[in-house]
C-alpha cells in the first residue's frame, strides 16, 4: 500500500512529524506561530487525499497533482474572519490525514466542495479563484464559495463568509477540479442579506469543454438547483452575472456546488 508523510513545519524545519504510512496523524500541544505550515508527502501522484487538519473543518476529499502539500496555517485575521472561531486556535491541535478509500473516490458528491482550499493552492483541488475578490478581504476570497458553509442571512465573519465581487460587472468564479470530472447539477446559494444586499437575475455557466448554460436566478436566501445534460469537463466558470435591475447594493455568492462523479 502507498505511504505518505505528514508533518507540521516551520521556516522549513519540521517540528513535529508522524510515522509514514497509509494514514498518519499530528497532535500538537503549544499555539501557532505565524509560518506554520502541515505538509504532505505522496509517494505517487495523483493521489486522492481525506484531510482534516483542524477539528473545527470538515473533512476534505482532496486530488493532488504534486507530491507535496503545503497547507499554511492561518493566523490572526486570515484565522479569525472566514473559519470557525475555535480553528487553528489556543494550544490543542489535532491533524490527519489518509488515502481515500475506492468507495469514496468514485461516490457521486458535491465535487467542489473543499474546506481546506486556500488563495494561493497549486496542485491541490478543487480550486477556487476569482478575478475579483472585494477589498482583498478574507471574508471574501473565493475559496469561500466552496467551504460547505451556506448560512447567508449576513454577510462577514464566518460563518456568513463569501465571494465578494468588489462591485465588478465583469467578476467571475472559476472552480477547477484539476482532473476530468462528469458533472450534471449546479447548486448556487446567494448571500441574502437583504436589504444590504441585492442579487443576479441571470448568468452563465461555462465549462472546460466549451458549452455554456444559461441560468436565471431569483431573489431568496434558498438554494437554487440547476440540472443539465451530463459532461465531462476540468473546470466550471460562473460568469456573466447580471444585477437587479435598479438596484445599488452588493450581490455576492455564499456557495456554489457541482454534483457529479470521477469521469470513467
């Protein structure tokens, strides 16, 4: 069976690292400094990976394209804004991380879901990246589009994080899935925080093969489900995103989700 290695690292040095093997684990008993970073060594790529390195996040089923890893433990503000207030905090930590099993790889599921991506990921997916992000703030970054968290009666820190377009007229969202992946429904929840926010009446769905779904949408804190004919494709792009008509506020994205399967 493949082995990884997993550690907790800082400035390159390792501080604390687990035996290789199919799974391992780091229980860590002092705070985070500002550096610390996990990372994971595959001994073949790709590699499908279930992490959970704090036990405020989710598990996340993750596809890896290069041997290493790098998660950096956020810190400060990029800690405290978009993840739960216990996360990576206080001086009790636990991380793991394992193989995915063959039931789990091939299960349908929302495959852009992933509470551990972060801005500035390589070669770990899903991926999500934005060509607009409002004020460069955490409790706006793309990634917070596909963290699993849909509570969007507000708008700011968690658990009401979101994908802020900074007011632009030309933002889109891209997730990447990193591999083929066949996909058929598109779930979209709009932060609803109204009257601070308003909403898109319509948009568009791209795929990496070139086709397009036109959506509408309406104005509601609910989840807006999207079916389409099946495809196989590396990455879906939200785009085209049309404001209400006479209004002047924020439309942003509390979470987007792909269902689908691994292509065959």
């Amino acid at each position: 069976m493949a082995e990884l290695t997993f550690g907790l690292y800082h400035a390159g040095q390792v501080v604390q690292a687990a035996p290789a093997g199919a799974s391992a684990y780091v229980a860590y008993h002092h705070g985070y400094q500002s550096g610390d970073y996990y990372q994971v060594t595959v001994e073949r790529t790709p590699a499908y990976l279930v992490a959970q390195f704090d036990p405020a996040l989710a598990p996340a089923l993750v596809y890896l394209t290069e041997p290493t890893w790098r998660f950096d433990i956020p810190v400060n503000d990029l800690r405290e804004w978009p993840y739960p207030e216990s996360a990576f905090a206080g001086r009790n930590h636990y991380a793991s991380v394992r193989y995915a099993t063959a039931d789990e790889i091939a299960a349908r599921r929302n495959l852009a879901l992933n509470s551990h991506d972060l801005r500035q990921a390589q070669s770990v997916y899903p991926h999500a990246s934005a060509n607009a992000e409002t004020r460069g703030e955490y409790v706006f970054y793309a990634r917070n589009a596909i963290d699993g968290y849909v509570a969007n009666e507000n708008h700011g820190n968690w658990p009401f994080q979101s994908w802020g377009i900074d007011q632009r007229e030309d933002a889109e969202l891209t997730i990447d899935f990193g591999r083929p992946v066949t996909i058929d429904t598109a779930v979209i929840t709009l932060r609803a925080d109204y009257p601070h926010d308003t909403y898109w009446t319509d948009g568009r769905l791209s795929f990496s093969d070139g086709s397009e779904e036109a959506i509408t949408m309406a104005k509601t804190a609910a989840a807006q489900r999207y079916t389409f004919t099946p495809r196989t494709v590396t990455w879906i792009k939200l785009n085209q995103l049309k404001r209400a008509l006479g209004t002047e506020y924020f439309p942003a994205l509390t979470e987007l989700a792909v269902y689908g399967q691994e292509a065959k």
